[in-house]
C-alpha cells in the first residue's frame, strides 16, 4: 500500500530558498528504496516554511530510507537551516479517482 507523508519544514529567516536548493538536488538513492515522489514546494504567505510531500511504496520503505548514510548526510546538512518548527501528517492511500 502506497504510504504519504506530507509535512512542514520550519526555517530559520533568509534560509528559506537556501534549503529548497538543497532538497532539491538530484538524487537516485531515494527511488532505489522505494521512494515514488518527492516534491518541495513553498508558500510566499509563509516565507519561513518549506512544504514537502513524499509517496511512498510502503511505510517500511520510507522508515528504512532513514538509515541511509546519504539521507543521514542531509539531514545533518539542512539541521543548520531550520526552526526546530516542523508540522504534517502520514497516511495509507486507498484510491483515486484518477487511476483504477
């Protein structure tokens, strides 16, 4: 069952772009563990919050994608960055009226 996470980055002020930069580097690691959509998105009303909401092939997929050293070195990376502040939520998706 495909597994969502969606949820709120607080920055520190002026660190907003600095860490959608950084979240959006090009990476394949990520895919290789199950990971089917990353996206990093912004809000101008919240200038010091990043938004991303990540798909899943499993929840066990996403909770292993954490031991990774690459996803370990970035959030080491991005900790300088942000607020301490950090909202969301994580669900099971059960249907669409897009696909079957």
């Amino acid at each position: 069952m495909v597994f969502a996470n969606a949820g709120t980055l607080g920055v520190r002020p002026g660190q907003r772009d600095a860490l959608v930069e950084h979240l959006t580097v090009r990476s394949d690691h990520l895919s290789r563990v199950g990971c089917l959509s990353y996206e990093v998105g912004v809000n101008d009303e919240q200038p010091d919050t990043v938004f991303v909401v990540e798909l899943w092939e499993s929840a066990e997929a996403h909770r292993a994608s954490l031991e990774l050293p690459e996803v370990q070195a970035s959030i080491a990376a991005a900790r300088p960055m942000l607020s301490g502040e950090f909202g969301g939520f994580h669900f099971d998706l059960v249907g669409s009226p897009l696909r079957d």
